[in-house]
C-alpha cells in the first residue's frame, strides 16, 4: 500500500537560537543598509554587515551597532563566487543564516532618449547582476542553509515602488525591482514547506545619502509633494516594516510585497 502519511507542517514560529536571530544585510554600509543593521541589532539578533565598496562607511555602521557578535563581511555580489562566498562567510561567522535580507542594489541614471547604447547595455548589465541575480543567488545560498538548520527562517527582499509606477531615467533599476518582486513571491511558494517565509518591501523616497542632492535641490519640493503627508520615508521607517516581515510572528504574510511609500503611489 502505498504511503499516504501527510508531510511534516513546519512550526509557525521558527526555533531561532535563545541569543538572537543570526542576520546577514546586504549592502550595510550607509543609508536604508545600516538603518535595516541596526533595527535587527536592537532586536537582540546578531547581524553580519555587508559591503561591496564602501568599506570605511560599513566599519562605521559595524562600530554603532547595539549589542555585539556582529560581523563586517564583503563581497562582490554581482560575481556568482562572491555571492556563494558571502553565504559561506556569513554562515561561518554567526554560525548559521536564520534571516537574509537583500539590500544591496545599484541605480544608475540611463534615460532610453539621450543614454548611448554602450552605455545602456552597461547599466542593464550592472543592474541586473546586483539587483536581481546577486539577490537570487544570495537568496538561495540562505535557503540551502535554512533547510540545512531545519528551523525554518526567513528572507525579505528591499524591492521599489518604481516596479509599479515606472522608473523613466532608471529603467532597468524599476525592472529589476519588479524582477525581484516576482522571484520573491516564487520562493515564498517553493520555500514554505521548509517554514521559511519570504517577503518584499516596495519604498518610495527615502531620505538616504544616495538621494540626499534630490531632495535638496530644486526636485526636491515636488518629490516630497508626491505622499500626502508632504515628506519622504525615513530609513528607520522601512526598517521597521523589514524587521516586522522577518519576525517569528508573521509567517502568514510571506509572498506579499508590502508598500512602505507613505500614500504616494497606491496599487489597484
């Protein structure tokens, strides 16, 4: 006869270690990286602080996180090996990955009117290696290592508005963004049976350095005047929504992508 038993239903809530989660960000070093670095910090959870470049800015982030037993780790991620060597690096340090949240991500300017095509070509190469398969890549070396622990776990990715309202000057950033929106909801499908929940987080403007010469430039009236509230997201606020996505209790909301843009662009 054959075996008819059901499968095993994974927990709820997944048995993270009693001295905190263990938490690798990508792209850590400044901006929305180190705010997401210190909202799990003060949560008690062990964070591994990736950098690709801006090794300076990552051991600033590394030196004011609450807590300690935090790591600085880099990589390249655009490079499959390096991204394979972060999961490892990351793995080896905290002794495990309990929560991967992919940060890291590249936005170039590349209008389609006035952008040359070895230029064009180059920044759709750029993005696509760093936003979508360096997430991909990262996502699936977490994953391998969550099935491996058996407690479950979870993966957040940091997605955009611009995957729904369009990006004019940035299109291969607000396609990849809708890229990664999509494997997202792939995993959390493919991963649940592994109690491991994966989400996103579509921001709009945040006040970050990256755009800090926007804001305080003559675009920068209009681009607050997009969210009612007259203001752009502060960094904190997105890391808010990412650490309540990647907590034990919200398991049921794995496959969403959740809008963090204050009303400034609403999904029908």
């Amino acid at each position: 006869m054959a075996d008819t038993a059901a499968a095993p239903v994974p927990p709820p809530f997944p048995a993270f270690p009693a001295d905190g989660r263990r938490v690798l960000v990508s792209g850590a070093s400044r901006g929305l990286g180190r705010a997401l670095a210190h909202a799990f910090a003060a949560n008690g959870d062990r964070v591994a602080v990736h950098y690709g470049t801006r090794r300076a800015d990552a051991e600033d982030t590394l030196a004011s996180l609450p807590g300690d037993g935090h790591v600085l780790l880099h990589a390249d991620i655009a490079d499959p090996q390096g991204a394979a060597g972060l999961i490892a690096a990351a793995d080896a340090a905290l002794g495990g990955i309990d929560v991967l949240v992919n940060n890291a991500a590249v936005n170039t300017p590349h209008p389609p009117a006035t952008t040359s095509y070895a230029d064009w070509t180059d920044a759709w190469q750029q993005h696509v290696a760093v936003n979508l398969l360096g997430t991909a890549h990262l996502s699936h070396g977490a994953a391998q290592r969550m099935i491996a622990q058996g407690g479950g776990g979870r993966i957040v990715n940091v997605g955009s508005r611009g995957a729904f309202r369009g990006e004019p000057d940035h299109p291969a950033y607000g396609a990849t963004k809708a890229a990664v929106h999509a494997l997202g909801q792939s995993l959390a499908v493919a991963l649940a049976q592994y109690g491991i929940a994966v989400a996103s987080v579509a921001p709009g403007f945040i006040d970050t350095e990256r755009v800090g010469h926007r804001l305080a430039g003559e675009q920068g009236a209009a681009i607050r005047a997009q969210s009612p509230f007259g203001r752009v997201a502060e960094p904190a606020e997105i890391a808010a929504a990412v650490r309540w996505l990647a907590s034990p209790e919200a398991q049921w909301s794995s496959g969403t992508v959740l809008d963090v843009n204050g009303a400034s662009y609403l999904r029908t």
